[in-house]
C-alpha cells in the first residue's frame, strides 16, 4: 500500500512540474490561413512575435505592453507572463501582482482571417488594481510592423483621428492597419526609437508627432491615461490588421500590382498595346495601309513610274530625235557615188577632170604636184584627128 502512496504522490509532483514549465511560454493560435506566433518574451522587447497571413508574409517583428504608475520614473514593459494558454484563435497571458504593484493584468490576444490573404489580431489589456488605494495608470500598447515582411520601406498615414486612431502602414502594397479604441495619445518613430522611449528612466509623453511616415522601418504607440480606484478595472483595446498583396506578382501589392496591372498592363496594355494596338500595328502608325503603303505614296504606279516621268519612249529616244537614220547619214547627203566620182564626170580620161592641188587641203599627206598645162596636149589632138580623116580618103 505505501508502495501505491508513493507513486501517485511522484505522479502528482511530475504532473504540477509539467503544469508550471508551461507556465509562461511562448505558443501559437491560428485562424484559417492566418497564425500569430508568440516566440519569446521580453522585459524590453515585450512579445517577439511573428503574424503570417496566407501566402507565409511575416507582418509583425514585435508587440508589446508597457505600463507605469504615477507621473515620474520609467515604463515597464510586460514580460513573461504567470500563466499563458493557446486555445484555438484565442492566447491567453495573466500577470498576476504585477512587479508587485498590486496591479492585475490579463492580456487576450484573438487571431483572425477577416478575408483571404489578411491576418489579423485583437489586443484586449484589462488591468484591475487590487490594492486599497488610487492608482495612476499609464498604459502603452507598442506595434513594429513589417507591412512587406520586410524590415524597411514603410510608409504610413493617419487615416482617423483620436480617439479611435488608425494608421495605414503601407510596403510594395502590402499593408497593416494599427488601429485602438478609447485611445489618449500616439506616436510614431523609427526603429528602435520609439522603443528606447519606452525603455528609458524617464516617463514618454506621447506627442502625436511622427506622421506622415515615409519609407523606413515602422514603430507606433498609443497610451492610455487612466486613475484606478481600489478594485477598479480598466480595458485597453487595439487591434493589427494585416493584408497581402492583392496582386498575383509576387504577393506583394505595388511591387506586384506593377507587374499584374503597370508593369503587367505596360506589357498587355500600354507598351504591349504600343505593339498590338498604338505603335507599329498594322491600323494606325506605320500600316501597310495609311502610311507609306505601295498604293498612297512612293508606289511605282503613281509617282516616278517608268511610264509616266522619263521613260525611254516618250522623251530622248534614240528613235524620234537625232538617229543616224534621218539626219546626216552617209546615203543622203554628200556621198562620193553620186557627186563629183572618177567614173561619171570630170575623171582623167573624158574632160574636166578634176586635177588634185598642187598642195593638200586640211590634209598631213603629201600629194605629188601634175605637169603644167601648155597647150600642146590639144595642139597633138588636132594632128591625130587630121591623121585618121586623110587614112579614111585613101580608102
């Protein structure tokens, strides 16, 4: 029997041991697609966290509360908790005495998947003061956002005003919503000032400043000022609201609205339109049809044709002007068959021949020079003639 005594008494031990190691630790929730993951807890750092929406983007660095009492020293940031528990969409942290401040704190935190592609988280920080006496309660609830899952790039806006503020944090169109309820004050600083502030041993004032916010590492605030009578009560709310991209270039918005719509669409639209539609189709610049086709200019019908301007028929033929056949050829004029020839007149033999000059004429040859003409050539004629007509009498 005092052997069964024991055992359970060890099973007992062994059970509260595995009950209090959970104590405090860090977990995860999950809602659909989306999960929010507590990885470590911080005195300076509050909760290391990551927020995943559908695609596996990371829109969070860190979350955390801090808190002070009274108008001097410090905040402090809440860090491991006295008991935690992950339930479905729903993380549980209680704090229990606080510092031993007499302060109370539960911290619920419920994940959700408002639409496809978003995570989102709500904050609920109900801190009750369990001492006899008022309390001055400052609270801060501390958001770094990574709207991209990157670091750097954020921009941000306030999109409504105290006392229910919300900030659009903006990276290559990815955004994260920071929003609260009932809210005092907020600020907004690049990492890790805002932080420091918290850290530090003087009390922050939040002074609204730090908006707009432009391309950098994204932190913001907002702080609650509340006076706590003995057992009294107060909640603090504020709540992440993630979204992807809403492109499908890359899951990132701009980056990949750019290529879905302005890159994508410069592509399809404006410089695959240039192609298709604007610049170099077949309709409007440069078509086979309105400019510069064969038909409207420069074809060979209408203008320097072969037919209509200098063609070799109509004008500078070698048959209508100046050919050998009608002007100035050897047949017609000048021949030495019918004028002036050794045969027909004038030859050596009959009379009038022509007797060459005694020098050439436009002529390098030499011409030997006749005898001179003294008149017995004719006087000889006369005494042959006399000869034949007395032979003829005889006869």
């Amino acid at each position: 029997m005092l052997r069964y005594t024991l055992l359970i008494s060890l099973f007992a031990i062994l059970s509260t041991s595995a009950t209090a190691s959970a104590q405090g630790a860090p977990g995860m929730v999950t809602s659909g697609a989306a999960s929010l993951e507590i990885t470590s807890f911080s005195g300076t750092n509050g909760y290391s966290s990551d927020l995943e929406s559908a695609d596996g983007t990371d829109h969070l660095f860190a979350f955390g509360i801090w808190y002070r009492i009274g108008a001097t020293g410090g905040e402090t940031a809440l860090g491991t908790p006295t008991t935690s528990d992950y339930t479905a969409d729903v993380a549980t942290l209680t704090y229990t005495d606080v510092d031993s401040t007499g302060l109370d704190i539960v911290v619920t935190i419920t994940v959700s998947e408002p639409s496809a592609g978003q995570a989102a988280f709500a904050v609920s920080v109900s801190t009750t003061n369990t001492t006899s006496a008022s309390v001055d309660l400052e609270l801060f609830g501390y958001v770094d956002a990574e709207a991209d899952g990157g670091s750097l790039g954020d921009s941000a806006t306030l999109t409504t005003t105290l006392p229910t503020p919300s900030i659009l944090i903006t990276n290559s169109g990815a955004t994260v919503t920071f929003s609260g309820t009932a809210v005092d004050s907020f600020q907004v600083l690049d990492y890790s000032n805002l932080r420091t502030l918290l850290n530090d041993t003087t009390p922050t004032t939040l002074d609204g400043s730090g908006l707009p916010f432009v391309d950098d590492d994204w932190t913001g605030a907002y702080g609650w000022s509340q006076t706590l009578t003995a057992g009294a009560s107060f909640v603090a709310d504020f709540a992440v609201d993630a979204a992807e991209s809403t492109t499908t270039d890359g899951g990132v918005a701009d980056a990949g609205t750019d290529a879905a719509t302005d890159a994508g669409t410069d592509a399809a639209t404006d410089a695959g339109t240039d192609a298709a539609t604007d610049g170099g189709t077949t309709t409007d610049g440069g078509t086979t049809t309105d400019g510069g086709t064969t038909t409207d200019g420069g074809t060979t019908t209408d203008g320097g044709t072969t037919t209509d301007g200098g063609t070799t028929t109509d004008s500078g033929t070698t048959t209508d002007s100046g050919t050998t056949t009608d002007s100035g050829t050897t047949t017609d004029s000048g021949t030495t068959a019918d004028s002036g020839t050794g045969t027909d007149s004038g030859t050596g033999t009959d009379s009038g021949a022509v007797v060459p000059p005694r020098e050439s004429s436009g002529c390098s040859c030499d011409v030997q020079s006749g005898p001179a003409d003294d008149g017995r050539g004719a006087l000889a004629a006369l005494f042959v003639i006399g000869a034949l007509w007395l032979r003829r009498r005889r006869a």
